[in-house]
C-alpha cells in the first residue's frame, strides 16, 4: 500500500510501526455547531481509510477526540473560545452544546454509512493527561511560564516546519502583522499549553492546575487523547489540510518533545470541499448541511458517491448540479445491482482478481474512483454469474459503504453458498446410498436453522 505523507511530500510505501496494526488517530469535530458538508467529506475520507485498511487485513485500532475546549475562534491562540461562543448565541451552557452537537455529528455521520470510530473521547475528560504532559515539558525545558500562560517554546522543536514546509521568516511576518499577537509570548509562534488568563474572561470550562485555574490549549488534546490510548507511535494521522498548520505542526512538537522521539510516521490531509464562492463556511452563505441537503429531497449517500468519485487530496467544489449528477449515477447503479438474478451460483475464478483489484486501487493512495469503477467493471464482466457479481459488490461495499446492496434485499450471500453446498453434499452421500451421512447433513443445517425438503423438482430449503 502507498499512501501521500505530508511529512514527506511523497507517495510513499505503508510500514506501521508493529506488523498487522494500524494506529490512526483522527481530529475530531468541534462540538459549537453543526458540520457543514465539508468536515463531512473528511470524515468519509478518514471512514474509507479505516475500511480499506481493515480490507488490506491489519487489525484498526483508531481514536478520535471531540473538540469540546480549547478551540479558539482563531486556530492561534487568539479569539474566543468557539465553545463559549456557541453556547452564548443559543443560550445554553457549554456542556449542552457539546451535548447536542455531538449527537448531531453522529447522525449525521450514521447517515453517510461513516462508522464511529472504536474510541471517541471528548478532550473535557482529559485533564490531567494534558496537565501531566505539560508538567514534563516545563520539567525538560521546552515550555515556559509567561504571564499566568503556559507556552510552547518552539525553538526546541527542531523540525517544527517540516509538516507545514512554511518558511520561519515568512511565518514571523505573518504573526507579527497579526493585531492580536499574545505579547506574553517569547516567539510570537509559540502556542500555548495551558492558559489562566485570556482576554476572554467568560470562558466557561476552567480546572485547576499547577499554574492556577485555566484551560488547556486546542493542540495538546489531540496529543494527550492520542498518547493515552494509541502510546508512543502512531502510525497515521489524519485531518483536513487546514490542520496542518498551526494545530498538525503543534502536535508533533508538543508529543515529539514528551515522548523524546519521533511520533507519527504518516501524516495524510484530505483537501476541501468549497462551495462556488470558494470557501465552506458555518457563518456566511448558505451554511451547508447534510440535513439541508435532506430537506432538498437527496439522499445522504448520494453525498458519499460524490465525495468518492475524486480523491481525497484533490480540491473538490460543490454544486447542486453536481450532487444531482452524482444522485443520477449512484441511484441507476443501484437499481442495476437490484436487477441482477440473486440465485445461488458462484463462481470462484475470477473473485481473486477483482479482489486485488480493488486491493490494488485503493493502496494506490486511496485511489476511491477508480475503486468505484471496479463496481462497474464487475457488472460489465460476462463471465461473472450475477451472484458472483452481487458477491463481489458486498465484498467492496465494505470499503466504499454505499448500501450498494439494498438493506431489505440484503442476504448473506455466504451463507446461502453454504447452503447449496451441504445440499450438494448431501445429493451426493445419498447416491452413494450413505444415508447416515446424509441425514447427519440434513441435522446440521436443522441446527442452524435450515429446514430442507426433497420435492419432486428437487431440494428446497427454508430459513426458520
Ligand atoms: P472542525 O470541526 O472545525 O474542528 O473540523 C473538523 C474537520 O473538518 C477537520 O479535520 C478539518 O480539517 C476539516 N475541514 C474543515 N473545513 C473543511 C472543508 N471545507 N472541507 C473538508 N474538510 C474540512
Ligand atoms: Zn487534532
């Protein structure tokens, strides 16, 4: 498999750290609104990377954090903090906003058929890792106290460009033209771990720490949660190319400077979803939901097909023409899977290579076109079966996640396979005049719940 690192700027071959696991950790949405279809293309990326990988055979293990402190309406360390800000324009507390978003991003995420990943921790119930982590760094002098604020010192990063390939000097113009620059700071890129005063003095979610009450900053969750349940190497990383810089580049500072090497070997962004004025926004426009999309009559999975027929780390633009066009194509696809005959009939032959195929496609960067176009080639094969077809199509959909198999057709094409053969095995014991063995056949599948009947037409089976 190869994949595009960030870190490296190349396609590059998968070797996880330990052989047969993954550990990926993934950013996870800020709980002050809804997701726009934007973060949702991300995280059909991220649910197809996690699929495929599991297709490949390694054994997943991903974590995701929700964002539920710390994350400033600036991704620096200025503005306000996004929580308080949308607790106040409803007019609840902070702890029901994180509530009711997160439900909401889980909706909407079972919606598109995006499984939630196996652990999913709110940065609120952290504390004290961030706490522990920041205590080290302070200890190992890569952190400093300014101000009541704890900072990172990033000149004791040494690679603290890599990620991002920006230039120090550019970056030190940038900030400094910033109004807002925190004077507490040494460097005006230095970020901070932990704060006890702001400018923003309404911040709801506070705890004590050795520095005084406070809060602590949007990049050290994502490090703590990771450090806590995936440990010392990660293997993958990912989020949208906007976490690049500053929030990706600050991890790896912050998890390189307390674990005392490298991190996480792979870093992979996927690239936005714009609207047609060029930038996906949750305050100005049409504020993009997948809700809205509902409400206009389409189908969420529709969505995901749209998402799925460009690559992830191609800038893709949306339209409603667009999504009609992709609604069009994935509805008469589905309706030409649905028409396909669902006897019983396999045919092993060429199961393998269609299988590597798609093996193949999506090692190719998570190549999903053309892991789409597989879909159609196996239609078009006349020397599939249509159950054959219908096999393969499952087996894929496990990856692409379409419902490409209607849920009230579905049928576990395995199992019916089983079936036929034991049916087949036992035609056979009985022309052999082995009729012990035949009804032992007969007593298994009753077990399992088969009944089976010898017709004048044949054996017929019924599931009980
Ligand atoms: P947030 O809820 O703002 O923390 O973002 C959640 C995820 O969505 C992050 O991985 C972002 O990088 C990603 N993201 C933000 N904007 C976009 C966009 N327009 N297109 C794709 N992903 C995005
Ligand atoms: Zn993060």
């Amino acid at each position: 498999m190869k994949v595009y690192n960030t870190l490296t700027r190349q396609v590059e071959e998968f070797i996880p750290h330990e052989e047969g696991i993954v550990r990926m950790y993934t950013c996870g949405p800020t709980v002050y609104h809804y997701a726009h279809i934007g973060n949702l293309r991300t995280y059909i990326f991220e649910d197809v990377l996690e699929k495929g990988l599991q297709y490949l055979g390694y054994d997943v293990k991903r974590v995701m954090n929700i964002t539920d402190v710390g994350h400033l309406t600036d991704d620096s360390d200025d503005g306000e903090d996004k929580m308080t800000k949308g607790a106040m324009r409803e007019g609840k507390t902070v702890f029901e906003i994180a509530q009711f978003y997160t439900e909401a991003f889980f909706k909407d995420t079972e919606k598109l058929n995006i499984r939630k990943p196996a652990i999913v921790e709110a940065a609120s119930k952290h504390i004290d890792t961030y706490i522990k982590m920041v205590t080290k760094m302070l200890e190992d002098g890569y952190a400093y106290i300014s101000n009541g604020n704890v900072y990172f010192d990033i000149r004791k990063a040494d690679r603290y460009y890599q990620l991002s390939g920006k230039n120090p000097d550019d970056l030190m113009v940038g900030v400094r033209d910033t109004v807002d620059a925190d004077s507490a700071k040494k460097n005006p890129a230095d970020f901070g771990l932990w704060f006890t005063t702001s400018k923003f003095e309404n911040q709801a979610m506070k705890w004590n720490s050795p520095w005084g009450v406070g809060y602590p900053g949007w990049h050290i969750e994502c490090s703590g949660i990771s450090a806590k349940y995936l440990g010392e190497y990660l293997d993958i990383h990912c989020g949208g190319v906007d976490n690049i810089f500053p929030h990706h580049s600050n991890e790896i500072a912050q998890s390189e400077a307390y674990f005392g090497h490298p991190w996480c070997k792979y870093w992979m962004h996927g690239e936005h979803l714009n609207d047609q004025s060029g930038k996906m926004s949750k305050s100005n426009g049409e504020f993009l939901t997948l809700s809205l999309l509902e409400e206009k009559g389409y189908d969420p999975l529709s969505y995901r097909y749209f998402c799925l027929g460009s690559h992830y780390r191609k800038n893709l633009v949306f339209s409603y023409e667009a999504l009609e066009q992709a609604e069009a194509t994935y509805k008469k696809l589905k309706s030409r899977i649905q028409s396909l005959d669902r006897t019983p009939n396999l045919k092993e032959g060429k199961i393998d290579f269609y299988q590597d195929k798609f093996k193949e496609a999506f090692g190719n960067d998570i190549n999903t076109s053309s892991m789409l176009t597989l879909v159609y080639d196996v239609l078009k094969d006349d020397e599939l079966t249509d159950f054959t077809k219908l096999y393969l199509i499952e087996n894929f959909d496990q990856v692409l996640s379409l419902s490409l198999i209607e849920e009230e057709k579905e049928i576990d094409l395995e199992f019916e396979q089983y079936i036929l053969e034991k049916i087949e095995e036992r035609k056979e014991a009985k022309s052999h005049k082995d009729f012990e063995r035949a009804d032992t056949i007969r007593k298994e599948l009753l077990e399992k719940g088969i009944r089976i009947q010898d017709t004048r037409e044949g054996t017929i089976y019924e599931i009980l």
